[in-house]
C-alpha cells in the first residue's frame, strides 16, 4: 500500500485530491490529511438544509460537497482524515467494516476502547470519534473518515443543522452529547501531529509524495468543481413539495415540483449511502404519475438499494405521495 500524506489544509484541494486520485491509475492507496475549518457535506445532501450558513460565514468556515454519501462532518485542524483507496469489493458492494476494523485496531493498540457502532461510525466509550462513508468509481471503492482528536466541537455544533429526528432516534439531546474527541476520551499521551505520525507508521507502506505535475491537475480540479457555488449550493433547489423521515438506514428527504399529479422536477437528498449517484433515480422518476402503486412499480425496476441502500420500494413511495 502507498501512503500520501496530504500536508495541504486547504479543503476544496484536498477534496479533489480524492477525486484525483480515485481518477488515476493508483489502486492502493491511504491518504492522511486535515482540513482548516469545513463543513463537508454528503453527495445526496441539501447544503441550505445541512448547514447553518449565516454561521459558517461569520466563522470563515468552508462548505465543500464530496463525492460520497452520508452525512455533515465538521473538519478543523484537530480532526485527522484518512482516505483508503482500493479495488473495488466483489460485487461493488458498499463494506464500512472492511476498513473501519485497521482504524479500530489502530485505536485498540493505545489502550483506547474502540469500536463500531451502528452502520458506519467509531465510538469510544460511546462517543462518536469518526464517522465513515464510501463510494464505488472506476472499479475502485474510496473509504474515508474523521478522526475527531482535539476538534472544537463548539464550531462543529454551531455549524450543522442537525435533524432532530436522527438525534431522537439515538436517545440524545444534542450533537455535542452524541461525538467526543479522541484526546479527552483515552489516555493516550500525543498531540494531533503525533497521532498523526503515529497513523502513518501504524499502517506501514511504500511513501507517495504528489509531484508539481499532479498537484497543478489537483487545483485545477478544485478551482473548477470543489470550490464553486455551482457544486457546493448549487444541487439545493427550492421545491414546492417536501418531506422528509428518517429509516434506520438514513435520513431521506424528498422535494417534489408537481403540476397535474405528474412529477416535473425532484431532488432526493439525505445522508443515506448507494452505489450510484442519486441523479440517475430522480432521472427515472421525473416525468412519471406522482402515485403511490405506480412509484413502487417504477422503482422495482431500477435496482433502489443501488441508489439508496437498504431501501425498500415502498418506503420511498410512502414517503413521496404522504
């Protein structure tokens, strides 16, 4: 395995970087990096829903939108990111313990009490400290995560709109209740950087540095894609119709522009996981009788798990007619 360990903070660079390489030849790889503050939002997700905007404005803190799904994560320089990079699993099915367990491992082996908890997160003494998504791309499964070590959780709860739904289906109050950062909940005697270092000699490997070249196509892409309007806001339009719940396997909202029963424009956001980009679901449904038997015939020709995993037909439905 090559490990890059990605020494820019900027959040849209490093963002694309992922794309980047997910994008190249490299098939094998674990990238470390930070971020200076962030919000990075889900693929699927509603940016004006999400976040707390006149917030993260006065804070100077970035909105980027990456490629996978899940939820809002806050990201400053006492969270640690880490990035895997591998062919895809048989099948390209979506497997969160595959690369959670080396991370756990990791914690495990300085004493702290680490594990998984629910579909895609690590806790320690049932704290949240890193929550995970994926997505499949050029036969390539991309898993990345947080590592919340001595974040500001001050800015991470002014920053997100957290669903009160998700927080109630949890048994808590409040997101701060819910995460805690890895150097208040171990005895582990580091700071950030160390743990950083630590990481790095923990998973071993052969060391990748970006040359000039590849960091110029890098910015590239994020001047292009990661720090537009257009890619961050711009996938939030306003509908006239929405509804939302959350199913043990996610948040799912549904914004629905209807004229004569027929659905004319709809956006299906929410922290859910596929393998597939949402769009090609509201591409299927768009145009078609805003009725529930029809919806449910609709989407069992197309495969619903692939684009909202552990979805059933008429959970969606359900959701979309009321």
């Amino acid at each position: 395995m090559l490990i890059l360990r990605n020494n820019s903070v900027n959040p849209y660079f490093n963002l694309a970087a992922e794309q980047y390489l997910l994008d190249s030849d490299y098939n094998n790889i674990l990238i470390l990096w930070r971020n200076s503050p962030a919000v990075i939002i889900g693929q699927n997700q509603n940016a004006y829903a999400e976040v707390n905007d006149a917030y993260i404005r006065e804070h100077n803190i970035a909105l980027v939108r990456r490629l996978t799904g899940g939820g809002a994560v806050f990201h400053d320089l006492g969270n640690i990111n880490y990035t895997f990079i591998t062919p895809q699993t048989e099948g390209g099915a979506l497997d969160f313990r595959r690369f959670c367990m080396p991370v756990i491992e990791a914690l495990r082996n300085l004493g702290a009490d680490a594990g998984m908890s629910g579909r895609n997160d690590i806790v320690i003494g049932g704290r949240k400290i890193s929550g995970t998504a994926q997505c499949v791309r050029n036969e390539k499964t991309m898993h990345h995560g947080t590592l919340l070590f001595s974040a500001d959780l001050s800015y991470m709860s002014g920053s997100l709109n957290v669903n009160a739904e998700k927080l109630n289906s949890k048994g808590i109050k409040s997101v701060s209740s819910r995460v805690g950062n890895i150097a208040d909940l171990t005895e582990i005697k580091m700071n950030v950087t160390d743990f950083m270092d630590y990481l790095e000699g923990f998973f071993g490997g052969e060391q990748m540095t970006l040359t000039a070249g590849m960091t110029g196509e890098i910015q590239r892409l994020a001047d292009s894609v990661y720090s537009t309007w257009e890619w961050n806001y711009g996938k939030s339009k306003a509908f006239e119709i929405s509804r939302k719940r959350y199913f043990a396997f996610g948040l799912v909202e549904i914004n629905l522009t209807l004229g004569g029963g027929i659905i004319r424009d709809i956006q299906i956001t929410g922290d859910f996981f596929g393998r597939y980009a949402v769009a090609g679901l509201e591409n299927t449904l768009r145009g078609t009788r805003c009725e529930y038997q029809n919806i449910v015939n609709i989407l069992r020709g197309c495969d619903i798990n692939s684009f909202i995993m552990g979805a059933s037909e008429e959970d969606i439905a359900e959701l979309m007619t009321g």
